[in-house]
C-alpha cells in the first residue's frame, strides 16, 4: 500500500506513460493523511490558521511540493485513458471542472498497450515504468 502512495514521488516529473487508478488514488489518500496529520500538529504548535486563516505553513509547503507529482500522475491517469495529458485542463472550468476530472479519475484505463505505452494492469508484467 505505501509502495503505491510514494510511486508518484518516484516518479516526480514523469509527464510520460501510464498510472493505474490504484496509484492516483492511494498518492491521494497518502497526500490527505499527511496533510490532515501536520494540521493536527499545527493545531498543537498554535500554528494553525496562519496562512489564507486556513492551512498552517507546514501543510502549505507540503502541499506545494506535491504540485508537480499531483498534476504528473494526473496526466498519466489521462495517459491511461488513451487522451491528452492537457484534459488535466478541465479542472479549472468553474463549478463543474473538478467534477469531471473526479469523473475521468474512476474511469478504467484502455485494456492492453495504447499511444502512451503497455498497459500498467498487464498480467503479462509490464513495466510500471515504462
């Protein structure tokens, strides 16, 4: 599980290939637990509500060094559909972007090898890392 929480922070500014929905969304939950645990030790240290009122400044700089990984591994999910990295895009149409990003995200990826490279799922072991 861990394994596939860190797999983006490997894969830091890799624009390029494929990612399973497992990898979006265990990076995910990985980046809520985090954040959700140094806000509760901003709230011990006072610290808390200092940037914006909202996120302490270790959270914000958490969050600000998972940028690149985020919007990578996003891409590669896109990747995984057979699309173009730059429907990451419709998350900043207001009101319904994130939606359908949230949307596209649970979708399952094409079944064997696409434009973007084999498929992740591949029970013949492709590389994740291709």
């Amino acid at each position: 599980m861990l394994e596939w929480m860190l797999m983006p922070l490997r894969r830091y500014a890799d624009f390029s290939g494929r990612s399973r929905r497992k990898e979006y969304w265990m990076f995910l939950l990985g980046v809520v637990i985090v954040a959700v645990v140094l806000g509760f030790i901003e709230g011990i240290l006072g610290i808390n509500g200092m940037v914006g009122g909202v996120y302490g400044p270790l959270t914000v700089i958490f969050l600000l060094l998972l940028i690149i990984p985020g919007i990578a591994v996003q891409v590669r999910r896109f990747h995984d559909q057979d699309k173009s990295g730059w429907f990451v895009l419709l998350g900043l149409i207001p009101f319904v972007g994130g939606l359908i990003v949230l949307v596209f995200m649970c979708l399952e990826g094409t079944k064997g090898p696409n434009r973007f490279g084999p498929d992740p799922k591949d029970p013949a072991g492709a590389e994740v890392f291709s």
